[in-house]
C-alpha cells in the first residue's frame, strides 16, 4: 500500500514500558534522520523533551526498518511512556491505562531502573495522545516546509498543551449522540 499509494512519510505509533530503553524518541530510519532531528529540536524547544534513535541497520523486521529499506517512504517510530506496559507494575486495569499512575514504577524509577522519569502524577493518556499528536504536527509542518508541492495540511487537530488542558475526551465524539446511522456494531 506504501508502494501504490507512493506515501512519503511513514508513521509508526507506539508506547514503551518506562523499564525499555527506547523510550520518548522518534526512531528514524536513515532517510528520515535530519526530520527526525529537526523535530526533536522543535519539539524539545518548545513542547516537550524527545529524543531521536536511529534504526540499526542489521535490526530486521521492525517497520521503520522494514519500510524504510522497501520503500520510497521516510519510515519514523514514535515512542511514548506507557506504565501499564511494565513488567513491574500493580494492578493492570483501565485505571492504569489511563491515568498512568503505578506505585510500582514509581518506585523501581526511584531505584534508577527506568529510562524514563515518572512521579506520582504518572503519564496519564492526554500526556500520552499529546506527545503523538504534537510530534505527527511537527513532522508534517518541517517536511511541508520542504516539500510544498506535497505539502501534508493536517487541521484541527490539537497540540499537547491542549489536551493535556482539555483532556482527551474534549476531542472525541460523544456515542450517544451519534446518528444511529452512523453507528455499526460487529
């Protein structure tokens, strides 16, 4: 489909346990370096800290190697902390999944077992959707500027500082007011 479709810019979504050390970065394949760097800058500047990894060359099989090697695509990985993927952890619940809070992990971070920093405020899903959304804006807006005959307009769509304001749920549509329609059940 990237092939067909002739994509540009392939983006994998991801979220890492704290205890995994490819964790609050854009992993890029070697075609995608200087985007993946610039939008750490930016994004680093002025939203939030994230770090760049490069694809390992002999590491086959993960998409942002796969792709980048098969196809004219730019293929970029973004990793964002998600607690209730550790191995150490309490209760996994939607509690968990959603507010990012775990004694467990907080604990093993104070014991220098994390890649990544948590507190009792935990990486709750608005940090999370925030860190994805604001980082896919930010490649977009840098290869646009780039590549204004194939420029990617991406529109009302926000920006960590919104939702982590608003909450995911601001953003999404309410079910039941949905027109029945619309609605399609398996």
């Amino acid at each position: 489909m990237i092939k067909q479709e002739k994509v540009d810019i392939a983006i994998d979504l991801h979220e890492a346990e704290l205890q995994y050390p490819v964790i609050s970065t854009i992993v890029a394949h070697q075609k995608g370096q200087d985007l993946a760097a610039m939008a750490s800058m930016v994004l680093s500047g002025e939203e939030f800290k994230i770090g760049v990894e490069y694809s390992p060359k002999a590491l086959r099989g993960l998409s942002h190697r796969e792709i980048g090697d098969n196809t004219d695509a730019i293929s970029l990985l973004f990793e964002s902390p998600e607690p209730f993927l550790d191995a150490t952890r309490g209760r996994t619940d939607a509690k968990l999944l959603l507010t990012g809070q775990d004694e467990f992990v907080v604990r093993a971070g104070k014991r220098g077992l994390l890649f990544e920093k948590i507190d009792e405020k935990g990486w709750p899903i608005a940090l999370r959707v925030g860190r994805h959304c604001s980082t896919i804006l930010t490649i977009a807006d840098l290869w646009s500027q780039d590549h204004a005959d194939r420029a990617v307009i991406i529109k009302d769509v926000p920006r960590y500082a919104e939702l982590v304001a608003k909450g995911v749920g601001a953003f999404l549509h309410d079910p039941a007011k949905a027109d029945a329609k619309k609605i399609y059940y398996e």
